[in-house]
C-alpha cells in the first residue's frame, strides 16, 4: 500500500519505518527541508534506539522515502497520516496550526477514497475540522480516521511492532478495514484492533496518558508520605501492586514525570473539560502535584546543607526525562539545576546523550562531563535525576574517593538504603527514610 506520514518527529518516523519494514511502500514528508536532506542523507534528527539501522534499510530497499513535496508525497496514497507536532498554546490548549497547515497542503492532490488518519494528539473534536480544513480546499471524496499512537520515546520501535492494542476510530468501515490492513502484521494474537467512533478514539488517548500521568502523581504523593510516616514506598508498592486491580505498572515514584506528552496532555484535556463547562479537578490536581513533585530532590538537598547551597558542588546524573532518549523536553533535571544554580551551587552533569540538548538551553552556567564519575569530582553531593542502566550499578568507592562528602540524594531509588549506609553513605531516596 502507498502510505504518506506528514511530520517526521517521533511517531511519524517510526509510524512510517515500521509500515515500510512491514512491505509498505512509504514517504515520509516534512516542511523543515534540512531534516528531510538528514534523512535522505541517512541521518536520523532524533536519538532512538534502532530507528537509524531500520531508516537505512527501508531507504536502501526503496520502500521508505522521504520528501518536502506535497504533490509528490500524496498523490496515489491509500494512506495518509498526519503526525505533525501539536504544541501547547499559552492556556495550555493544544495549538492546532500544523495540523491544519497539512490538512490545507494535502488537500489538492488526495486520491478519491483515500483516508486521511489522524495520529498527532489532538483535542476531542479536531478530526471534525481537519475534514472541513480539507473539503474547503477539495471536491475529492475521502475518509477521515483518527488513530491515537501509545508509543514510549525510547521504546518506540517496540511498541510500535507490538502494541497491546490499536485504535481506530471511524465513521465508514471502510476506512477501518484499510488502516486495519496496515496493522495486521503487527498485531500477534489476542491484542485487539478496537474501531469505534472518532471523538472516542481522540478520547482514547487523553484518557490512557491521563490516567498514566494520574498514577505517577499518585504514587508521588504516597511517597511523600511514606518519608514522613517511616514506611518505605518501595514495599508499599509491592504489597498494592499484587491486587490485579492496581498492579505494578506506572507506579514508580521519582522526581515528576517530564517529557512532551503527560505534562502537555494532562493540561490539554482540562482545558478541554473546562472548556465544556467541567470543571477537571483530578487533572489539575495531578499537573499541580507533578511541578511540586520536580521540586523535591532540591527541597531536600537544599534541607540537608540547612538552606545554605551558596559555593557547594552538586554533581547530577541524568539530564533527559527518562532514559534511553535524548529529549530534555519538561525535564525535572532542568528545574533542578535551575533552583541549584538560584541557590549559588555549583553544578557539574552528566548524561548519555543529552548533554548537547542541554548545552543549547544552559550554556555554560553548568559543568558538562563526558563520564558520570567525572561529574561527582569533589562534589558535596550527587543528585540522580534518570533511571540509565549505567547508573544502577557504580563503583561506589571510586564515588566515595572522588566526592568531597559521601552524599547521593536519588529521584529514581536505584540502590538499596541499608546497603547504602553499610557503604558509608548518606543516602535519601524518594519515599524512604534516608539512610547513612
Ligand atoms: C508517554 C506514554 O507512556 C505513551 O504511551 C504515549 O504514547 C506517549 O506518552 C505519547 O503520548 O506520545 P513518553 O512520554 O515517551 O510516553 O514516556 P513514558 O515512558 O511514559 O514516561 C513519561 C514520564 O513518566 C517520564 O518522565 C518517566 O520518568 C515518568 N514515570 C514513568 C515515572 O515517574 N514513574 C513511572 O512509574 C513511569
């Protein structure tokens, strides 16, 4: 099948690389020309592991090509998807102008029969205008689909080729049969296509982010009172986690989830809600107790030297919002380093592969390190803000040899609290008594 993505950020790269691995015939069509010569030269723009092996091997192959032509990118395709950016305006509404610029841009050259498949987020309701944006500009009789995407930076390519579930919603069978087509190579046994209608499929995505986001502020919150209470948020996680109904996933305390997709969502579908006269006190309420939740590690390093971070080294471990990605998007890192630096610390990082991206927003108010163990040179203290694997298990007396004190204050709770202390370190997590 002849399958277009507009947008070549995440979900329309690895949306367009996979429907090309799996024997599609594939453009891939942005607007930023620089990005496109990128891809063509066999370059990726975005850091996600796999995608640039399975971008060379589609191009070389001929089935995944890539272009900034309208006309050539959409005549003849079955398929086309729209996988522009949607940022969030100043009321924090998702701001639709790329959208409706692809919708406007395709609209002359759309095969008749095709179906125009929205997988950008977009506000309830979006699909509705993007058939209008088109038939303003077209006589042509098309289809209209929204499929919302459930892929994790990071995990992308994974959770594309192996979703729990693929969601379509329609007004025409039809057009559910042809994005079906498109998934059934990837859907393995028992993990459903769900068509249903197209306001509930652009519901579909708020609701599982939202409730994703609502479990991680929950979770915080309990941590929080786990530290004042002496329980440890670790066990407490366990023992909730065997009732099936709650389970273990998405529950993992930290520093605030971060990223372009809870923190945008959550704040879209209440101003959504609020829109239509709700008022959305849960996603409120989570969004605010997520900026308080990015807050913490420096609410306790700032407690541990008694207000007074004024000349101390604070070394920290992990720059980009979760592992295994380069985005600093939302990033609580950010929001520590910023109150550190407020504070008059001074602040020596390190991460796998964000330093560039943070370079570009800070400059050289902070140190960059290409080792993590660099960054804890004669620190006062390290700060883990990112789960990377190459964190979990350090030479902690080469740490202890490097740091000017023996302190690791950690968002991720990486290492275990009596073993910690046995080591000779003063150690705090997130829901535990420190230790040490
Ligand atoms: C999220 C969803 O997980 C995807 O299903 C969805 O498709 C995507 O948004 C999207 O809307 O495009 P992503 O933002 O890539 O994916 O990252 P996640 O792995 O979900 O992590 C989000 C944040 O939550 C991170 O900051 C992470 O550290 C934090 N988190 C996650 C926790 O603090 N605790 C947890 O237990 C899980």
């Amino acid at each position: 099948m002849k399958v277009t993505m507009i947008g070549t950020g995440y979900v329309g790269l690895v949306t367009g690389t996979c429907f090309a691995e799996s024997g599609n015939d594939v453009t891939c069509l942005d607007v930023d020309q620089k990005k496109v010569d990128l891809l063509n030269s066999g370059g990726v723009p975005i850091y996600e592991p796999g995608l640039t092996e399975l971008v060379k091997r589609n191009a070389a192959a001929g089935r995944l090509e890539f272009s900034t032509n309208y006309a050539e990118a959409i005549e003849g395709a079955k398929c086309v998807f729209i996988c522009v950016g949607t940022p969030q305006d100043d009321s924090g509404a998702a701001d639709l102008k790329y959208v409706q610029s692809a919708a406007e841009s395709m609209a002359p050259y759309l095969e008749p029969g095709a179906v125009v498949v929205c997988k950008s987020t977009v506000p309830v309701g979006t699909n509705r205008k993007v058939r209008g944006w088109i038939e303003a500009k077209t006589d042509t009789k098309f289809y209209s689909a929204s499929n919302p995407e459930f892929l994790k930076e990071g995990a992308a390519i994974d959770d594309f080729t192996k979703p729990d579930r693929v969601v379509v919603g329609v007004d025409d069978e039809d057009a559910a049969d042809v994005v079906h087509e498109l998934y059934k190579p990837f859907l393995r046994t028992e993990k459903p296509f769900i068509a249903m209608g197209i306001e509930s499929a652009e519901m579909v995505k708020y609701a599982a982010n939202c409730m994703l986001a609502t479990k991680i502020s929950f979770i915080n919150e309990m941590a929080n009172i786990c530290e004042q209470v002496n329980a440890d948020i670790n066990d407490v996680r366990k023992g909730i986690g065997h009732d099936a109904r709650i389970g273990f996933s998405f529950l993992f305390p930290g520093v605030g989830y971060g990223g372009s997709c809870f923190p945008k969502d959550v704040r879209a579908l209440a101003s959504l809600a609020a829109e239509h006269g709700i008022e959305p006190r849960i996603l409120r309420t989570v969004d605010e107790t997520n900026n308080q939740q990015k807050n913490v590690l420096f609410n306790k390093i700032n407690t541990y030297f008694d207000g007074d971070l004024n000349g101390k080294t604070i070394a920290i471990w992990g720059l980009s919002f979760k592992p295994r990605t380069d985005d600093i998007r939302e990033a609580p890192s950010l929001v520590l380093i910023n109150s550190l630096l407020e504070a008059g610390a001074v602040v020596q990082v390190s991460d796998p592969v964000a330093i560039e991206n943070v370079q570009a927003e800070l400059g050289d108010r902070v140190t960059y390190c290409e080792h993590h163990y660099d960054a804890c040179a004669n620190a006062d203290a390290l700060a883990i803000v990112t789960e990377w694997n190459e964190f979990r298990t350090p030479d902690f007396d080469y740490i202890k040899l490097k740091m000017k004190a023996p302190v690791i204050f950690d968002g991720r709770n990486l290492y275990d609290c009596k073993k910690m202390a046995r080591r000779g370190f003063y150690y705090a997590g997130i829901g535990l008594s420190p230790a040490g």
